[in-house]
C-alpha cells in the first residue's frame, strides 16, 4: 500500500524501495515535506534535512506530532499515515482536476445516467445566488438574515412548516397564540451578568430551551401513547381455552 501511495505522489524510483530502511524512511520524510506536505517551519525542515544528525529522531516526533499523527507501533505505520496526509493535501490542492477526470470517467462508462429529479439537488448552497435568495426570502417573512445561509434556510423552513401549512391558514385561530405576552424582561433569571442586554439575551434563551424541551416532552408523551395502543388491553382469544390436564 505505501509503495502504491508513492507512485500515486510521483516519488521517484518508489517500487524498487525498501521501507523499512531507516535511510530510505528518512529521505521519504524530507521529500514529502519538500513537495507535498510543507508544513514544517524552516528550521524543523533544516534539521529533517540533515539526516545523519543524532537529533534527527528527536526533530521527526515533534514534527510529526506537529501534523497530528498519531502514536503508531512501527516506522513503517507511521510512513503510511505520513503518506495518506500527503495524498490528502494533494488531492485537496487539485480538486478541480480530479473532480474533471471523475466527471469525465463517468461519462464514459457504461454505468447508466441517474438524473435526479429533485431540483434542490443541483443547488449550490454556498454560492451568492443562493445567499441572495435565502436573504431576500427571510426580509419577506421578517426574519433576521444569518451570515450562514444555511441557518437562515432553517428559519425559514421553522417559519413556513408552524406557520404557513395548510392547516394554518385555514385555521389560524387554532395557532395564534391568545393572552397576556409572558413578562420576559420582569422575569427573574437567577443569576445577574451586570449588563441589561445580556440578562434579556440570558432569558430569551432560556425560554427557548425550556420551549425545545416541552416540545421533546410532547414527542416523548405521544410516543409512549403509541406505544401503549399496541401493548395495552390485550384481547384473548377463549376458543383456544383448554379446562384441565
């Protein structure tokens, strides 16, 4: 597998290598940091660079813990992860490229076409078509645009789901909230932040919590409920009575 990841890396001379050899470990380190990874500070890539210094080892486990790598029983283990970083970040650098080929691969094969027939699959929900249109959807519904357009996009969806379903909007007194508009602001909060903002923003979210977990406890109550109609008040069935031995 190592020796598959080198020709993938374009090392050179990588299938007439032997890897366990500590010479020939420590000349793929260097290389790899040189043309694939180069994460390694200048004067950690100096001193990997010097492979016969006695304080090469000592250079290598900080730089390899400095990548993340973690503890492996053998040299050899350690090259492969070394390796699958480097393929990482190769493949990360030329996405495009690899994403082309794929794409191209895929027209040519005899693999049969599978069109989705979701639109929303074909968005880019990261473009700022996208972003544009969540926001301006958001002011219609008066709802605050988040920076992340997928947040805004749940908010959305919250709003349309509780508020705009057909039930709803056929009956809106059956959702419209009636009463007094709970006192937020008089409420105590339990503990003081020493600034008015914050204690309102303290409060908000906790009602928010104790809303998320009613709501739970609905779910919880109706599952039980469901649960209970197919076990509860079993019938039984006397015909298959038997009187004695």
């Amino acid at each position: 597998m190592s020796k598959r990841l080198l020709n993938a890396l374009e090392y050179p001379q990588a299938d007439s290598l032997n890897l366990n050899d500590p010479l020939t470990f420590k000349k793929i380190v260097v290389w790899l940091e040189s043309n694939k990874i180069k994460n390694a500070p200048a004067n950690t890539f100096n001193a990997l660079k010097n492979i016969n210094s006695r304080e090469w080892d000592i250079v290598y486990d900080k730089y390899k813990d400095s990548l993340g790598c973690p503890a492996l029983g053998s040299r050899v283990e350690e090259l492969q992860w070394l390796l699958g970083h480097a393929v990482q970040i190769t493949s990360s650098l030329n996405r495009n490229l690899y994403l082309k080929y794929a794409t191209e691969n895929m027209e040519t094969s005899n693999v049969p076409v599978i069109v989705a027939e979701n639109p929303l699959d074909k968005l880019n929900f990261r473009s700022k078509e996208f972003t544009d249109g969540i926001n301006d959807l958001a002011k219609i519904l008066k709802i605050v645009p988040h920076p992340d357009p997928l947040v805004t996009l749940r908010a959305v969806r919250k709003l349309i789901t509780k508020r705009m379903a057909p039930d709803c909007v056929e009956n809106p007194q059956k959702y419209i909230v009636n009463g007094t508009p709970y006192p937020i602001q008089e409420a105590p909060l339990g503990f003081d932040l020493h600034d008015p903002v914050l204690n309102n923003a303290a409060n908000i979210l906790r009602m928010l919590y104790i809303h998320d977990l009613r709501e739970l406890q609905t779910k919880a109550n109706e599952l039980i409920v469901a649960a209970q109609s197919v076990t509860a008040n079993p019938k039984t069935d006397t015909k298959l009575g038997k009187v004695g031995f």
